[in-house]
C-alpha cells in the first residue's frame, strides 16, 4: 500500500518571539512494514540548526525560531510504501537496552486503576496475554475525543475511563511494565477510511515478545498495526516520541493549529 502523508503545525503568536528552539520528530525511517519513497520538511520562522538520531533511532531535527517571528509554521510529508506484517516489527534499533522498557516514567507511572487492570491477565503465553490486556484496557477505558490532553497521565486516564488514543497507548504501556513486559510508546499515522483528513497523528503502542521481537497494538481500534500504519518515534512515553516539542521564550500567548491528512 502507499500512503500520501502531509503534516502540518501552525504557531502563531500575539507578540514577536525572541527566542526558541524546537525538536521535530516528523521523519519516518525505512523499517519492517514501511519504505519511505519520498519525504520532505519545510519551515517557516525558523531553520534546522542540525539532525540526528537520538538513543532510540528517531530522526530529530533541531529548529531554531527566527528572532522576532510571530508564527512557526511546520509542514511535512511524502510517500510510504507499507506491508502487513500483522504488527509485528521485529528486533529492537537504537542505542537503548531493553531492560530500560521496563521503567516507568512521570506519564505511565501506575496507580490502583492500572493495578485493577492488570489484574487476572495471564501473561504465561505472552501473545495471548497481551491481545487480552489490549481487549481489557478499551472495556475499562472508552475512546472519547474529548476532555483530554498531552499531560494526562495513564493512571489519570484510567481513573476517568475515558481517553483517547495517547491515553489508551500510555495505560497499554503502563500496564505491560507492570506485568513485566517491556514497552514503548509510538507515535505516527493511520490511515482510515473515509477521512483522509485528521485533527492529529495517531499513537500506539509496543511490546517485546521473545522470537518476534516488538510488536503493535493499536488499543483505540482493537488491532494489530496493519499496511494502514505508518511509524515515526518511538519513546518510553508520549514525551519522548512528541512531533513537536521544546521551549519559545517572551512574553506572549499562542495558538496552535494541527492538520493531518493520510490517503491512498
């Protein structure tokens, strides 16, 4: 399948920005399941100061704001060719150990409402187990678009019983850890059919099972990751695999506009 992506973020601001430097991780990587045919990123306000791929294989690009703008604007895009591969990627990349999958971050730190999901998943055969975790995780946390945000924490969103992808990817991966099941966030795109256009990029998350390596599960839509999938970052948590994030310096308010649209 190839798979037409672009991605926009738009800042724009009520008073001149002196400073600001941002971290983009919107590159998708040739991988198990996807070849990256073409990709772009254009700036506006801003320049990439340098790339790199940090511990976890991520391609980062570090952009600086330019001095006295009053808006950022981020598009980014291209072509992926991807493969069904039942949401099965394969060995761990990057620098960072698998042990380190099993700590639990400031975001997916589990309290009693994970505790109470995790509670009677047999984990003896570990596909199985986590197939039921993902089935238990959306029983006792419905999708809902609304009343969340980027820090809600996975034990916050499970107390509420209601999030949305993000939250459904934090509370999987908090939940794995605490069975013993080392776990990573996933940021990227989905495409779904009949609404090529969308208010944001999708989130997921992995596993590590032992012969298979990571794998995809997708709690929001009941699934495996499919040829509808597209990766780009990998994280302990959301903070970590974000599209955008760092800091703009001044005295001002802003105003944030996401666009995504994923087709065939």
């Amino acid at each position: 399948m190839h798979l037409k992506i672009s991605h926009t973020t738009h800042y724009t601001f009520d008073a001149p920005i002196p400073y600001g430097l941002q971290k983009l991780r919107v590159t998708p990587k040739s991988r198990a399941g996807q070849t990256v045919l073409d990709w772009k990123t254009e700036i506006e306000g801003g320049k990439v100061e340098l790339s790199y791929f940090d511990h976890h294989n991520n391609q980062v690009d570090l952009v600086s704001a330019t001095p006295g703008t009053r808006e950022i604007r981020i598009v980014t895009g291209g072509t992926v060719e991807t493969t069904d591969s039942a949401g099965i990627v394969g060995a761990q990349g990057g620098f960072v150990p698998l042990w380190l999958f099993l700590r639990q971050t400031a975001l997916t730190k589990a309290g009693k409402a994970i505790t109470a999901i995790t509670r009677g998943i047999d984990m003896s055969d570990r596909v199985a187990g986590l197939h039921a975790l993902s089935a238990a995780i959306l029983t006792a946390v419905r999708y809902d678009k609304d009343g969340t945000d980027v820090s809600h924490t996975a034990e916050e969103a499970a107390q509420r019983g209601h999030g949305v992808c993000q939250d459904h990817a934090h509370i999987f991966v908090s939940c794995a850890r605490k069975l013993e099941v080392p776990a990573r966030y996933v940021s990227g795109y989905l495409l779904t059919e009949g609404q090529a256009q969308q208010a944001a990029s999708h989130a997921w998350a992995e596993a590590w099972v032992e012969g298979l390596g990571w794998v995809g599960f997708d709690v929001s839509n009941a699934i495996c990751p499919d040829g509808r999938y597209v990766r780009v970052a990998t994280a302990l948590d959301y903070a970590g695999a974000a599209p955008v994030s760092g800091f703009l310096h001044g005295d001002h308010s802003e105003r944030l506009v996401v666009s995504v649209r994923v087709e065939q």
